[in-house]
C-alpha cells in the first residue's frame, strides 16, 4: 500500500470494518483515483483475533474493542450490558462469532416496498454472491469466486444432534442452510473460516491488494470530525501520532464507523438533533434549505425530472425525504417521527426505510408548517444522503 502524503485524496473511508475493507477494495480497483482508508484500532496481529475461540479474549479486550457499555436499563433491573464493537482492522469481523447470516428476504422486500429502490431481496442478492465464496460453490444463492470465504461449521456434537431432531419433532424443520432468504428452521450456522481460522474482512478485501498504489491504509487514526464547507463535507480531521491531521477529499468521504462511530462523528461535526448538539455545546452546523430538502426528495422518485421541479407548488404530491439521527439509539439510522409533526398541528403519512423517511401530505397547506417545525428541531448538511 502507498505511503502517499496526507493531504488529499479522492476517497475517504472511515472505518475498516467489513464495510470500509470492502469499499477500499472496490473503489481502489479503478486505478485512477486515491483512497485512504481510516481505522482507530491497530493491525490485526493479535493471534486470538484467528483462532476461532479467541472471540473470548478479543471481546472486552481494549486492544481490539471499543468496549462500550450501554445505559442502565430500568427492564433488566437497572444493569448496564457490555456492546462490543471492534476496534481493529477488521471491524467487528476480527472479533464476533463469525456467524454468515444474511437476514430475511421479506425485511429487503419490505425496505424496497416503503419507498427503498434497490433494496429488494432480488437487488441485493447478486451483491452477496458478488463477494461471497462459497464451501459448495457458484449457484442461484451463493456466488464462489468472491473474496468472503464461508464454510461449515467444524463440530457436530450429539448433543446438537439431539436438539434438531426434537425441533423436527416440534415442527422446526431441519435445514441446511440459513442464507436462502427465508431464515426459519433448525441447523447449523455457516462461518467466515478458512480451514478452521477466522476470516476477517481486512483478509477477504485488502491483504491482496495491498500493494496497490492508489490505496493507503492508515491505522491508529481515530477521525475527529468532518469540515464543511458549502454544506459539503470537504474534509476529515484525524488524530494520528499524537497530531491533529486535516485530510481533504476530492470526491467523497464515506463514513463506516459503524452503528455508534458513525451517527458519533456526525455529531461531533454538528450534524443532527439540535437540542443534543446543543446540549454538548457542540453546536448545529448548516440547516438544509426548503429547496435542498425538496430536490433531495424527488430524487428518490422514479420517473421525475428534478429540472423541472424546483418550484414549491410542484411539490403538493411529492414525498420529502427527511433524514435525523435518533439519540435515542445505537442503531445509526435516520427517521422522522410523524408524532412531532402532529404536536405542532401537522398532519403527514410517515413511510420509513432503511436511513429515509418520506412524508406525503394530503393538504398542500401543511408543507410549509411540516418544514418550519423539522428545521427548528433538526440540523442536516446537504450532502448527508
């Protein structure tokens, strides 16, 4: 990998969890343009990180967790859970259980029917197989000659064998594989192993392409916060070596620090709920005007010529497309919650997604005092979708 001044590049991704490694993957692959890839955690040397069990030593550990906590919460008698999250090259790959799961072909379905396209089980599917490589090889559900090593688990215990026979027996029918699209049953989980060690993401997406030129991998940097500039975000400040470094960003500034890191440099950079920013003393940064909102909005709308939409009145039977970050949860996501708009008068139908919430008005009248309400409790950057 590069060792190329720190100064500008074309691409800055923060994070090198599953996410960041494979984005530095892709992205470099065009030998045109520069990438730096940010991770606060150091290398992924430490050798509990490859023997499977090592999960037990990683998780907790501070050389390789962010070893957060969660609030006391009053259902679990006042106790606070540990929330590991990994904090090394790798991300959470380099210290979780190693569990492959894709998740439910209804939940994609369902993103892509509230307002998400892209997001159906059919779109993403040739994404997984795309980086996936399969134990049993190419077929309609698993790709094979992707970076993602995926095996079978190596034990078989009676015991186990015991428990899927009486969930047969139950009516939880054996299977053999959870990655189809529809989760239920009983088996074993596949695992990202190779031979029986961990297959994290920095060996799946960067350990053989590190000798790309255009690709520059930095750790122990932990990103700050971001610069805007024009509502833009232009440039990242780092820590790194005991310094403060600007990067600037010719092109985009990806963020992949996960479900706490992410939403956390948002709002160290101003961008997000005003009242909290506002509490920290941190502040809001630029508010996205009406016609940025708008124009955003119809973007996601199929069929519609933005060119032609700029005027308020075309408005009355759009969706605006309203992103906030929820400090009440790790989740990361963004969403707007129709009961705000409904204290101050304001009546609007919510349909919600994976990071969007579009909000449809059946009386025009009601888009301006919808707009006046989430721009005094919600701080945006143009560029955030």
């Amino acid at each position: 990998m590069a060792q190329t001044p720190l100064d500008s590049y074309d691409y800055l991704i923060v994070g090198a969890g599953p996410a960041g490694c494979l984005l530095a993957n892709r992205l470099s692959a065009d030998p045109g343009v520069s990438v730096l890839l940010i991770e606060a955690g150091g290398r992924d040397n430490y050798p509990w990180i490859h023997i499977p069990v090592g999960y037990l030593y990683c998780i907790g550990n501070p050389r390789t967790d962010w070893c957060y906590n969660t609030e006391a919460d009053p259902g679990l008698h006042g106790r606070a859970l540990k929330y590991p999250r990994g904090r090394v090259l790798g991300g959470c790959s380099s210290i979780n259980g190693m569990i492959y799961m894709r998740g439910q072909a209804a939940d994609y379905d369902g993103w892509a029917a509230a307002g998400n396209p892209g997001w159906a089980w059919r779109d993403v599917l040739p994404l997984f197989k795309r980086s996936e490589h399969h134990f049993a090889g190419a077929s309609d559900l698993h790709g094979g000659d992707g970076e993602w090593r995926v095996e079978r688990q190596r034990l078989s215990w009676d015991i186990l064998e015991a428990f899927r026979e009486a969930a047969a027996q139950s009516g939880i029918a054996r299977i053999d594989d959870f990655n189809g699209g529809d989760n239920e049953g009983c088996s074993y989980f596949q695992v990202n192993q190779k031979r029986g060690v961990r297959w994290n993401a920095s060996k799946a997406f960067l350990r053989d392409i590190r000798q790309r030129p255009n690709l520059r991998v930095l750790t122990g940097a932990e990103a700050e916060r971001l610069e805007l500039e024009g509502g833009r975000a232009s440039a990242l400040w780092l820590r790194w070596q005991g310094r403060a470094i600007r990067v600037a960003a010719r092109r985009e500034i990806v963020l992949c620090a996960g479900a706490i890191g992410s939403p956390a440099l948002l709002q160290r950079s101003g961008i997000g709920p005003r009242a909290l920013l506002e509490r920290l003393g941190i502040g809001v940064n630029s508010l996205w005007p009406r016609t940025a909102i708008a124009t955003a909005a119809l973007q996601m709308i199929p069929g519609v010529d933005v060119a032609k939409c700029r005027t308020p009145a075309i408005l009355a039977d759009a969706a605006y497309l309203v992103l906030t970050s929820d400090p009440k949860t790790t989740s990361g996501n963004f969403f707007i919650d129709d009961t705000l708009l409904a204290q101050h008068g304001v009546t609007a139908r919510v349909f919600g997604g994976p990071g969007v919430a579009n909000l449809y008005f059946d009386d025009p009248s009601q888009i301006d005092r919808a707009m006046a309400v989430l721009s005094a409790a919600f701080c945006v950057p143009r560029r955030s979708l």
